[in-house]
C-alpha cells in the first residue's frame, strides 16, 4: 500500500499541474447555480418572453419547494452536463497511462496492480467528490436564500447517496479506460451507458435494485419529499457490490498483460 | 421544468433585480474564462491552434473553457 | 546473481514469437541478444521484465519467480515512458521510490546517478523537453537507481542518432563494470562493442550463445588471403596445381586461396612463393567479420 500512497501523491500533483483540480469545482459550482436561478426567474423570463405573445402562465404553478430544486439540481444537472463533464475528466485515467507505456513501465516496479487501481481512484475521487460537495452545497445555499429552507440532514443524506453513484461512475469509467484505446470511444461509452442507467431508472422503476443509478432518484427523493425509504439501504449495498465487480474487472483486465502496445 | 434559457435573454429584463442573484454566478463563469485565457497566454509557445482555442474559449459558454482544459492543454511538440 | 530462462514460449495469434527459449546468466555478465527484426528479442525482454506474461515456461531469478524479484532487476524499455510535466529528479524520485528505495538514500543517490549519465545540469527540467538521447539516459539512470542485480535493455541505442548512441553506448560501458547486463540490438557493432557474450536469435529461437572469440575461431574456415606486389600470373597456375589447395580465387592482385589443413598448408605455400620468387605484399589468415558471421548465421537457416 506504500506505493499507493505513493501513487496517489503522483496523481494529486499531476492533477495540479493539469489545473483539474480548480476547473472541475468551479464547473459544478457553475451547475450547481444554475438550477435555482433558472427556476427563480422562469415565471419572470416566461412572462417577458411570452408577454407580448398572448400566453398567459399562472406563475403559482411553476413556483416550487425548496426541495424540489434543490432535486433537480440532481435530477437535470449534475445528471446530464455533470456526468458528461466527469466522464470526460476521466476518460484518461488509465487510458493515458496505457498509451504512452507509463503503466507496463510502473508494473514492472515492485507495484500490485491494486494499488495501481488503489492511488487511481482515491485520487481522482477525492476531486470528484470535492467539485460535486462545493457544487452541491452551493446549490443547496442558493435555494436556501431564493426558496423554501431544506434541512441540512436531507442535503447530507442525499448527497451521501448521489457520492456513492458518483463512485460507481468513477469505476465504470475506469474500466472502460483500462480496456478500450481511444478516449474518444471511452467517453462515448461511458457517457450512453450512464446516462442510460439513469434514463431507465425513470421508465422502469421496477430494476432500481440492481439499477447503479437509481440511488441518483432516491437522492432526489430525500430532498423533494423529505422522506427517507428503507429500502435504499439494499440499493447502497447492490451499488457496493457493483463497484466492488467493476473494479476486480479491471483489476483482472489489466492482469492479463493487454497493456503492450507494439 | 426544463427550460434553458442562456444569459443573454435575461439580460433584456429587468437586469437590476437579477443583478444580486446572478453576479456570483457571473463572477465564477468569468473566473473560469478568464483562467483559461490566462493559462493560454501563459504557454502560447506550447500550444497549438491559439486563435481558435481563443474563440472557443471566449464564445462557447463554460463548455468552451472545459474543452480547453480537458483537450487544448495538451502540449504540441510530443509524442 | 543466476538467471534462468527455462523453455519460455510465447505466441501471438497462433505465431510462435518465443519458442522453448533457454539460456543461464551469471553476475558480471554482460549479454547481448542479437537477432534481425520481429526475431522476438522485444518479446523476451518484455517477458524478463515481467511486462508479458510467457504461455510457457518460467523464469528465474535467484532461485525465485521473476515476478517477485522486480526490486533487483532495472527495466530500460525500448521507448521509455515518463510524465512529462514531471523534472528529471522528480521522475527519478517517483521510480526509486515505487522501487522501494527511501527518502533519505535517494537524496543521495540522484544526484550522483545524474552526473553519471550527464544529465546533472538539466534535473531540473521538464522530461517534456528532453531529446531522445536525454530520455534514454534518464532511462538508465532510472533503471539502476534501485542498485538492481540486473539490469536489461531493450534496443537502447537502436532509436537515437549518432551522437545520442555514442553518448549512451559510453555510459552503458562505464555501467557495465559494476552491474549484469542483458540487452537487446539488432545493429552488431554495437553489441561486439559492449559485451563479450552474445545469444543470437532468429524467429523466437536461439541460433547461438557464444563469446565474440568463440565465434570467430569456430566459423573459421581455411582461408587464407594474399596481396601480391604484381600480377603473377605463372606462380597462380602453380598454386592452383598444388595438392593441399582446393580452391582459388582472384581478385586482381588478391587472391583467396582454400587449403586443406590451415595450420600445415601455410608454412608450404609460404616456402612455394619465396621459391618462385613472388613479390608478396600480405599474407594473412583470413577471417570473417563478427558481421559476416552473423549474416550468415541468420540468413542461411
């Protein structure tokens, strides 16, 4: 484990040098605005749109709880640009080291591949889980000034649940840079399979078991309905168990030595 | 509710009262444009395309700076 | 230190790279493998350094399974690879220490490994901006940071000019006197240079493992070359009448002349020529190159 430790310093420096860790918290502080502010002015913007034009809105309907924002800060941002940003920051965490021979040359030092696999991800999570907390909780003060308050305990759990789907994106998109070249095609992958996941989790509630992204939609649930199901404690241990299957793929994947590139 | 309206519709309203609500929001969105043109300037010699990244930068919102950092960063002149 | 390479085989796509490849090696040795291209050189040194793993076979270092020896063998791969955005000293304090080499030994050790491949004015630079000649020496400089008992090479000097060949050819010859050393090329010259030992290989199979005298005296043939002061046409009838030689060639006023028994034929076809009177200007045995040798070696089978 020392030379994940190691490891990990490496990617922290590496991830200062490449300025991600400043872009990556400002880009979800960005979204995390962008809900509460959208929804606060949409009467006012649809009336000035729409004034002139004969619509009429009944501004009543469109106001909402605080709660509900503050869920499709979830549900409509980090959930669509938030996992195509993070995909894409991400795309290269192994594949980088691949394609330039970086990773046969650290395996042939006395390095497991888990603690390879061990620095990779606490690393590039611990980014990951910062930008969205600072964007989450900007989100969460905007709301809090513009509509309804939101308990602190219904913001923690939720983003509690969404982190844990935020690490299931991290190893899946680890998986697909360890096992495909071109970033190009591991972002695509990554992005239709994730978003995937979450599309389905609104059509076809009845999988939300074994769904990754379902702890997205209960997330969002804490926060609209203020109500915690205790069936979400199975959805967090399937979620374990997912993480746990990608990340021994990799783990396999690269064992098998595909990382010669002649 | 799912409706994208960009920056440049609400500034016909009423922009006084949006002012207090938007400027961090502003604020932070122009931090990161400028941060990106920064770090271009910065190392104009080792990066290619500095026109086009300039204009990518400046007019596609937000995206446009991600895209730099994520893509423009690389450096020219490597293998 | 022992290396053992017992019947390691590896194949791609049903293509034999390595077949059954045997071969020992011993601390002080200084080992070249040579062999053209795709002749699965890249393939056993990648397997060596553990990189590959082989279908067959195993290898053996100090008694124990290279996997679990990486700390005492040094890797310099064919194209090595760094991050960039790292300086030469932070690359060397990364690798040494994923080697298991502490803090307070590498402080010591970096400088002095840098001033030995001459890149001591630039460990402040970025590895982004080192030519080739500069990544190959902080390659090797990396690859004996950790004092391993073996060091292997690929094609260390096969990518750079002539300068950059140089350079690393020396420092590989300085390095030579304190570590085992197993390295890849296909050019000979540089491999006759540096060691005494060569395995040569040919589709993944070991054609020869033999020394630089070994060779030249086993290939040769009884041969011997003249140079004449003039054209002497009468005394090449003669010779070519006499019953020990079997064969001669001319060239002008060279000529080659195939005896029975070289050690015997000599002295008399010398005595012949100072009979007849012959002006001769060379008279030597002769030999084939180490390249000729090789060339024919890898080219016959």
């Amino acid at each position: 484990m020392n030379a994940g430790i190691l490891l990990i310093k490496k990617e922290f420096v590496q991830m200062a040098r490449d300025l991600r860790m400043v872009w990556l918290p400002i880009v979800f502080i960005l979204l995390g605005c962008t809900q509460p502010i959208i929804t606060y002015y949409l009467p006012t913007i649809l009336e000035a749109l729409g004034g002139g034009q004969g619509i009429t809105i009944d501004s009543s309907a469109i106001s909402q709880e605080g709660g509900e924002v503050l869920a499709s800060t979830l549900g409509s941002q980090f959930d669509q640009l938030g996992i195509i940003i993070l995909v894409v920051a991400l795309m290269g965490i192994i594949q980088s080291d691949k394609s330039n021979g970086m990773l046969a040359f650290i395996l042939t030092r006395p390095v497991s591949i888990s603690s390879y696999l061990f620095g990779k991800v606490v690393s590039n999570y611990i980014v990951v889980v910062l930008s969205v907390t600072i964007g989450f909780f900007v989100s969460y003060l905007y709301v809090n000034s513009l509509f309804t308050m939101v308990p602190f305990s219904h913001f923690l759990i939720a983003l509690l649940l969404y982190l844990l789907w935020v690490l299931f994106l991290v190893a899946f998109t680890l998986m697909i840079s360890a096992i495909f070249r071109s970033q190009g095609i591991i972002a695509l992958i990554s992005i239709i399979f994730l978003t995937g996941c979450r599309i389905i989790v609104n059509f076809i509630p009845a999988i939300d078991v074994i769904n990754p992204a379902s702890l997205s939609k209960h997330a969002s649930e804490v926060l609209a309905t203020g109500t915690f199901n205790t069936s979400v404690i199975i959805i967090v241990f399937v979620e374990f168990i997912w993480i746990l299957v990608l990340f021994s793929i990799t783990n396999y994947w690269i064992s098998l030595k595909k990382i010669d590139y002649d | 509710m799912q409706l994208h309206y960009g920056l440049d519709d609400l500034k016909n309203i009423n922009f006084m009262d949006f002012l207090p609500v938007i400027l961090p929001f502003i604020a932070i969105g122009m931090f990161l444009v400028v941060f990106a043109l920064q770090d271009l300037y910065r190392h104009r010699k080792s990066r290619e395309n500095i026109l086009l990244w300039t204009i990518v930068i400046l007019f596609v919102n937000t995206l446009g700076a991600i895209l730099y950092f994520v893509v423009g960063r690389k450096e020219s002149g490597r293998s | 230190m022992k290396l053992e390479i017992k019947n390691v085989a590896k194949a791609y796509k049903n293509k034999k790279v390595v077949n059954n490849f045997n071969m020992e090696m011993r601390t002080g040795e200084c080992v070249g493998l040579i062999g053209p291209n795709g002749a699965g050189k890249s393939t056993l040194i990648k397997m060596i350094a553990d990189i590959i793993k082989p279908d067959n076979g195993e290898i053996i270092l100090n008694g124990t399974k290279i996997t679990n020896m990486k700390k005492e063998i040094g890797y310099l791969p064919q194209y090595p690879a760094f991050y960039n955005w790292m300086t030469a000293k932070e690359t060397l304090e990364f690798m040494g220490q994923l080697s298991c080499v502490k803090k307070a030994e590498l402080t010591l050790r970096i400088p002095e490994i840098l001033r030995k491949v001459g890149l001591h004015g630039a460990q402040n630079d970025k590895v982004g901006t080192f030519s080739g000649g500069m990544k190959q020496r902080l390659g090797i400089a990396q690859a004996l940071l950790h004092k391993p008992s073996l060091v292997i090479m690929d094609e260390p000097v096969s990518a750079l000019d002539p300068i950059g060949r140089r350079e690393v050819l020396n420092i590989i010859q300085d390095i030579k006197k304190e570590t085992t050393i197993l390295f890849s090329t296909h050019i000979l010259n540089d491999a006759e240079e540096i060691c005494e030992r060569f395995v040569v290989m040919k589709e993944g199979l070991k054609l020869e493992d033999t020394t630089t005298s070994q060779l030249i005296y086993r290939q040769n043939e009884d041969r011997l070359s003249l140079e004449l002061a003039t054209n002497d046409l009468v005394w090449i009838d003669i010779v070519k009448t006499l019953p020990y030689v079997k064969e001669v060639k001319v060239m002008g006023k060279r000529l080659e002349i195939m005896v029975e028994n070289l050690s015997n034929n000599k002295k008399q076809l010398l005595s012949n020529a100072i009979e007849h009177n012959v002006d001769i200007m060379r008279f030597e045995i002769r030999r084939d190159t180490l390249e000729e040798i090789f060339l024919k070696m890898v080219v016959s089978e």
